[in-house]
C-alpha cells in the first residue's frame, strides 16, 4: 500500500513541478525583457523572483526524487527529510531574493531615480497575477494531496510571486496618478511579502527536524482508528513524527491475554492495515503486543 502511494505522489509531484518550470521559465524572460525596456525596477525584480521560482522548482523536483527514494544500509529510515532540507532551501533563496528587493529599491530612491508610467509593465503584470495564482492553486492542491513540504513552499513561492506582481500592479498605477516612487515602493512591499512567507516555510521545517508529531487532526483520526478495533481491548504510547511526506509511528495494544502468537500478530496486521487503508499518506507503523492484565492497564 505504501509503496503504491509514493509511486501516486511522485507522480504528481513531478507533473505539477514540471508545469511549473515551463510557466516560471517563460514569466522569467516575460518580466526582465519588458522591466529593462521600461525601466521598472520593480518589474525587474518581479522577473528574478521568477528566477528564483524556476530555481525552486528544480530544488523541489530534486527533493522529491531523493526524498522518494527506498531506504538502504545507510538510511534505514528512508530519506524524506532530503525533502525538508529542500523546503528549508527554498525558502533561504526566498529570504535572499526578498532581501535584495527591499536593498536595491532603497538604492534607487536614495539616488533619486523616477520611474515613468509603461502600459506594457501593466500587462506583464497581469499575465503574471493571474497565471502565477492559478499555479498557486494547482501546486497546493498537489501538496495537500501528497503531504509533500517541498511542493507546499513551492506553492506559497508561486503565491509570493503572484503577491509581488500584484504589488508592481499598483506601483505602475501610482507612477500613472503622479507618485514618483511608487516603482520603488511596489519593490519594497513586494520583498516585505517574500520574507514573511520564507520565515513561515522555514519554521515549518525546523519544527519537522525537531521530530514535531504530526497535525491534531490527522492524530485524532488514527486514534479513532485504533478505537473502532474491537480486539483491542486497550492501548497507549502511540508517538507519531514526519519524515518528508511519511508518517512514522509505534504504539503499545492490549489483547485478550490467552491468545495464542499468530492470533495477536493478526490483530497488529489487522490494525496496520487499517490505519495504512484510511490515512491518505504514507504510514510506517510498529505495534507492540501486550497482554490485557490489570499490572499492564494505564
């Protein structure tokens, strides 16, 4: 059941990243093309946010392909957390790209330099808003279905860069009513908005190599799980933490005590099967058989 659901959620995955590169690819040479012939500085910067998602994009396609990979005499665990690591990647390069935004833009209204309106940085502008937010949309939809933490900051990176193309939107119409610097200011508010998401990313990922458990629903739902088996007369310890997209968990059971072994090793394949059937990610399970005596009861 797992392996068929990693081969499902590669295959999503990559259909999902490689879209993404064809559009990030086409909006890159899009914005930087008609930035520099405006000279919109804040279009300019729209265009190496776009850089920064096609190089994301190759970072998530990467950190699937590693993060997928069966586990071995080195990684017996398997090897999700490249994919963490690729996530955490991503949002650094986001960090970095918001950061160089806010500088430059300073740069230039330090130095005094006035943008003059461009309708065509308008309709890069709008190309990029509404493609850049349709991607968001699939790309997300693609992670929440996988789990996969890479391809859900791939996504919010695709929602900063719609985010930022709507900010350069309303500079160029600002520069249109006669604010001189409302190029430069779009460049600002659009790196404020990169280095906000890229701290959440990062977060994110530090709490998952943290060995955090996994969400309060998802945790609620395996417990009903376990629950609803009427051979389980009761049971504690359950741990649960992420790896990539896997979820790995051990709990103890208590079973009816004059059971013979393969009895009660039914009972663990029945309850693991259970729990790997319903829960829609992959799940890697150690159940540990007790006898249903009062000295073992919590």
């Amino acid at each position: 059941m797992n392996n068929q659901k990693i081969k499902t959620v590669e295959k999503l995955v990559k259909s999902v990243t490689f879209l993404a590169i064809i559009i990030d690819t086409v909006l890159f040479i899009l914005k930087i093309i008609i930035g520099l012939l405006a000279g919109s500085i804040a279009l300019v910067a729209d265009g190496i946010h776009s850089l920064s998602d096609l190089t994301t994009d190759f970072a998530a396609a990467i950190g699937c392909y590693f993060g997928s990979k069966k586990p071995d005499d080195s990684h017996q665990y398997g090897h999700g957390k490249i994919e963490t690591f690729s996530a955490i990647f991503i949002a650094l390069v986001l960090a970095l790209v918001g950061v160089a935004m806010i500088y430059y833009a300073v740069i230039d209204i330090t130095k005094k330099n006035v943008t003059k309106p461009c309708i065509s940085v308008v309709i890069a502008a709008l190309i990029s808003i509404v493609v850049k937010e349709a991607l968001y949309r699939i790309t997300k939809k693609a992670a929440i279905k996988s789990h996969s933490p890479s391809l859900y900051a791939n996504a919010w990176h695709h929602r900063s860069d719609a985010a930022s193309s709507v900010a350069v939107l309303v500079g160029c119409i600002t520069l249109f009513a006669g604010f001189r610097y409302g190029d430069q200011f779009a460049a600002i508010a659009v790196g404020v908005m990169v280095i906000y998401v890229a701290a959440k990313i990062i977060s994110n990922g530090i709490s998952e190599l943290a060995e955090s458990a996994i969400d309060q629903s998802t945790t609620r739902q395996i417990k009903n799980i376990i629950d609803q088996n009427l051979a389980v007369k009761q049971w504690h310890k359950l741990r649960t933490r992420k790896v990539g997209r896997q979820i790995f968990l051990d709990l103890h059971i208590l079973v009816d005590p004059k059971l013979n072994v393969t009895e009660a090793h039914q009972i663990s394949e029945k309850l693991e099967n259970d729990i790997q059937t319903k829960i829609p990610r992959p799940v890697n399970i150690i159940v540990h058989i007790e006898p249903d005596i009062p000295a073992l009861r919590k």
